[in-house]
C-alpha cells in the first residue's frame, strides 16, 4: 500500500530539519516554492494528491542543485502540453535524470514507474526510445553513484517499504515491443 502520507512523512523528516523543505499535496499543477515571508519553508508541492506525481517533483528537488532551490520551479521555464517536435525533444533532453531519479525512488518504494513525455496534444515521440534513454541514466547513476540527498531518500524508501538495498541494475527492467529493438 502506497499511501501519500508515508511519503510526505518520510521526506519531511529527511529534509525539513537540513534543507526547511517539505512535500506538499496540490490541488493542481505541481510546482516548487521557495521559502518566503508568506511560508517559512521550502515546498515541493505535487498534483492532486497522486504518488507518481510526488516522486517525480522529489526527483526534480534531488536534481536542483543549492542555488536553483532559491527559484520557484528552479528558475525554469515550462512549455507546457502541445509542445512541436523540436520543443519536445529538449524537453526529453532535461527530463533523463529526473525520470532517472524518479525510477531509482520508484524502486526503492516498490512502486510502477512508468516513464512521461507529457505532450498528448502535441508531436508525438516513442516512449521506448525516451525510456531507453532513462535506463542508460539509471545505470550510470547506479554505477556513479546518487548525490547525497537522493542516496539518503533512496536508503529511507527501501527501509520503509522494505525493498532490496542497495539498488542493483537487475530491479530496473521495461518492455519494449519486439519490432521496435533493433530500432532504437
């Protein structure tokens, strides 16, 4: 059972107390907040209450180095849904590691991961060849290491959901359709 109550518990206490940041349930689109005089921490807010969701704003927060942590949504510019072919690949192009992250935590957790291009009314791309793309960073980041943060949320995941530690290459596995393998 994935409650999102765990999750916000098990990050807040790995990072309220170091980094005054807290996992926030939304109502809409998710986004991150620095802190203010309006609110006192920092929030990684994610949408409508969904665990996918917050894994995947967590990975961003792991990726934002210190000073991206200062700006809301890190500084970054979104292009939202309906993105032209050109628009969509950079955003493939930033999203490897987070995705990566956000697998990493899927796995540590014992939850689905499935991989999100996040353009339905625009070009479409093939998933399978943005996942493979995913899984090359998972293993680099196996092989290399996480960075602290993510390594302690990692190690936190697994204790409470009880899953194998450390991460190993084999618990990281997707389908791809047999007539697309020797394509990408």
């Amino acid at each position: 059972m994935h409650r999102i109550s765990d999750l916000k518990n098990i990050f807040d206490t790995q990072f309220l107390s170091t980094h005054n940041t807290r996992l926030v349930k939304g109502d809409d689109e998710p986004i991150y907040i620095p802190a203010s005089d309006e609110c006192t921490f920092h929030q990684v807010v994610f949408a409508h209450g969904f665990y996918a969701s917050a894994l995947h704003e967590i990975a961003h927060w792991l990726v934002a180095g210190e000073a991206r942590r200062l700006l809301e949504d890190y500084g970054y510019w979104y292009c939202p849904d309906g993105r032209d072919k050109a628009q969509q690949a950079e955003f493939e192009s930033v999203e490897v590691k987070p995705q990566a992250i956000e697998w990493a935590l899927s796995v540590a957790a014992g939850f689905d991961f499935n991989v999100s291009v996040d353009n339905l009314n625009g070009e479409q791309t093939c998933r399978f060849t943005f996942q493979k793309r995913v899984y090359q960073q998972v293993l680099v980041l196996l092989d290399s290491g996480f960075n602290n943060r993510t390594e302690q949320l990692l190690k936190a995941l697994s204790a409470f959901y009880n899953t194998p530690w450390p991460l190993q290459k084999e618990q990281f596995s997707w389908d791809c359709p047999q007539e697309l393998e020797d394509v990408i």
